[in-house]
C-alpha cells in the first residue's frame, strides 16, 4: 500500500522550521513541501521540496511596512503567488492532506488553489497579544478541517467562534536537544547567544549587534563569548564580509563553531547546525530574530532585541512577538549603548533572568508539539475520524 501523500505548504523560514519538527515525526506519510517563501532549506533531508519558489526581499515580513511590499512586488512577487496558485490548483488531486503552517496566508494560497482537506498550524497569532480576527475565524471554519495553536487561550478563542481548533504543544520547542558539538569556548565562560535572524536582514543586523557586543566587553571585567546561531539560509563568507572591524577566520568544521569573528572584542564563534547547544549554552539572548527568539524564551533565556523607540514605538513584527512573550523580551532602544546596558543589566541580575525565563517557559510551553502534531496528520491522512480526546494539550 502506497504511503499517503501529504503536502507541507509554509510562508517563512522559521514556518519551515516548524513545518520540518513535525515532519521528521510523521510516520508513514510521502511528505512534500512547498515553500511560499524562499527556497524552503530547512526541508531537506526531510520533505521533497516541490512547485515554483523565491527568494524575496523583505523574507516574507510584508505587513512590517509598506516599502517590503513594493521590494518584492518588483521583485515578481505577483507573478510568484500566481504561479504557485495554478501550480497547486494543477497537483491538487495528488494529495490526500495539505497542511497550512505560518500565519493565514498559506490558508489563502490553499483556499484559491481549491486544496483540500487542509489542516492549520497557526504560528504568528496569540491571544495574549493579537487574536485571530472574525475574518480569519471565517477562513479558518470554512477551508480548514482543523486549527492547531499556540495555545489553548487561542484554541478556546476559535472554538467559541465554531473553528474546530486545539492546542497540542508548540512543535517550535522540539528538536532543542544538545548536539554536543564543539563550539570554541570554554566551560567555565559565560555565553551571550546572538541570533540576527534568516532573511536579508541578517547581514545588516549582526554589524549592529556586534557594536553593542564591543560595548558591553568593555565594561565588563569578565565579558561574556557571544555565540552566533547561524540559520541555514545564511551565507557565511557575506556574512563575515559585511562587519567592518572584524575579521572572519574558518574552523575547519562543518557543524558547531565553524568560524570566528576576531576584532575589538573577545572572539565571537559563528555557530551552524548546532543552533540547540547555542541556546543551552547561553544566559541570555540577543538578535532580530523570529522563531529563534520564542525558542531561545521558550528554553527560558530572556531575550534581548531593539528598535527605534524601544517598547514605547514598536513595528508590527517586534510587537507581535512582544505580545507572543511578553516580558521573557525586553525591547530596547536601537542604540549600542542601551543595548549593552541592557544586556549587562540582565547578566548581572540571575533574579531578573529566571523571572523572565519562566515567562518564556509558560508562553511556549513544553516540547512534544511536533509528535502529537504528526500523530494527527498521520491519522487524518489515513482517512481515519478524530474524537476530542485526541486533541488534547500537551501533558
């Protein structure tokens, strides 16, 4: 009997990070992916990546401001969500699942494509912050057979507006475990985790964070390593080109620490495919990210980020995820000094950082989203009925 075919369809990087935790514990199923932005790399070795693909300027953020909406729609951005409607709309009857995963947006890509039955994993909206609006709630009740949230606030939220939604864990805060690769610093230094992000932005980001890095050594008699957690979109060799002052030296390994940054402060290790040991390491976070970010809480690192304004002028991106974790991030000024006193508040306060940490922990919740995920998709693939004692939260 031929493997039921399942097709994964996400709108981002960390989306396909999600996508790929449930993914790799799915058994039984022929998994394909179709990512609607970028290339979709964290797929591999997992899914069969399908259907028309690129990479976009703004990486998928274009409600943050209208200018990442014009970039990508000179960038083909039209002609891209025309081409993956009809080529989904052409496949459609190949399938026997489509799983939405990311905010409403793959719903709606599904939705015109006439891809159904269609399952939700919803990964952008909370009801600590921004509910789904009635709108959405009408998306989801007509075009999805089911709504997997972030948490049961959320889940409770659509249900009351006749979604068949539940919260089943966070399958973000799987597949965290410690590799045990080698990562250049030693046991007894304490770690600060910088995360820039997985779109273009990195490569403007980490410039920035390094300044306030170099602030922070400075005033401190025992600085801190910094630990870049490298996504597997970015390209090393640009990355360590574009920070003026440092100089980028290779390892000689592929995972772990594989180079380090040399300039006006201690050496910073560029960290890939070690990106759980970057987190367990650390004391606190630092970055631009997204996913990274709400793991690094999850684990119950505070996190620290910035923009112009700090907390009192947020963007819609930063605000969204302060909503999502509230005071597990501390968002301050994008200034490298109030950066560094930031950071340096926190590592010289353990009462503050397990405060904030345990906001972290209870906002993400525990691991074991992905496999009671897969378990369901499993079952639905198969044809088989769900009762509501299946869709019951993590334990």
């Amino acid at each position: 009997m031929n493997a039921p075919r399942v097709l994964l369809v996400s709108n981002g990087a960390g989306e396909d990070a999600i996508a790929r935790e449930v993914a790799c514990r799915a058994q039984g199923l022929d998994l394909e992916a179709l990512p609607l932005v970028g290339q979709g790399v964290a797929y591999e070795g997992v899914a069969r990546r399908v259907g028309p693909r690129r990479s976009m300027p703004s990486g998928g953020l274009i409600p943050e401001a209208l200018g990442n909406l014009l970039r990508d729609l000179v960038g083909g951005l039209a002609g891209l969500v025309l081409q993956q409607i009809a080529w989904l709309r052409r496949e459609r009857r190949s399938y026997r699942l489509f799983v939405a995963v990311g905010d409403l947006w793959p719903v709606v890509v599904a939705a015109l494509a006439g891809a159904r039955p269609l399952v939700f994993i919803g990964t952008a909206k909370s009801d600590y912050h921004h509910r789904y609006s009635a709108l959405e709630a009408l998306v989801l009740r007509f075009f999805t057979v089911l709504a997997l949230v972030r948490d049961e606030p959320t889940a409770q939220s659509l249900r009351e507006r006749r979604v068949r939604a539940a919260w089943v864990g966070n399958a973000m805060m799987d597949g965290l475990e410690v590799t045990g690769a080698e990562l250049g610093v030693a046991a007894e230094e304490v770690c600060l985790a910088l995360l820039p992000g997985s779109r273009e932005g990195t490569y403007s980001a980490l410039p920035r964070m390094l300044e306030a890095y170099t602030i922070l050594a400075g005033q401190m008699d025992s600085a801190p390593r910094a630990l870049v957690g490298l996504a597997p979109s970015v390209d090393l060799e640009r990355l360590g080109g574009s920070c003026p002052g440092w100089t980028m030296v290779s390892t000689g390994r592929e995972r772990g620490a594989v180079a380090e940054l040399r300039g006006p402060a201690p050496p910073v290790m560029l960290v890939r495919k070690a990106f759980p040991d970057v987190l367990h390491r650390s004391t606190v976070a630092f970055g631009l990210a997204g996913t990274a970010h709400e793991q690094a809480a999850g684990l119950g690192l505070p996190v620290v980020a910035f923009e112009p304004g700090g907390e009192s002028r947020l963007g819609w991106y930063r605000g969204r995820q302060k909503g999502l974790l509230g005071e597990a991030l501390r968002v301050a000024e994008d200034d490298p000094v109030e950066v560094a006193a930031e950071l340096r508040r926190l590592l010289e306060d353990p009462a503050e950082r397990a405060r904030r940490g345990q906001v972290g922990r209870e906002r993400l919740g525990p691991p074991g989203g992905g496999r009671a995920m897969a378990g369901i998709l499993e079952r639905l693939a198969r044809g088989e009925t769900l009762q509501a004692g299946d869709l019951g939260p993590p334990k």
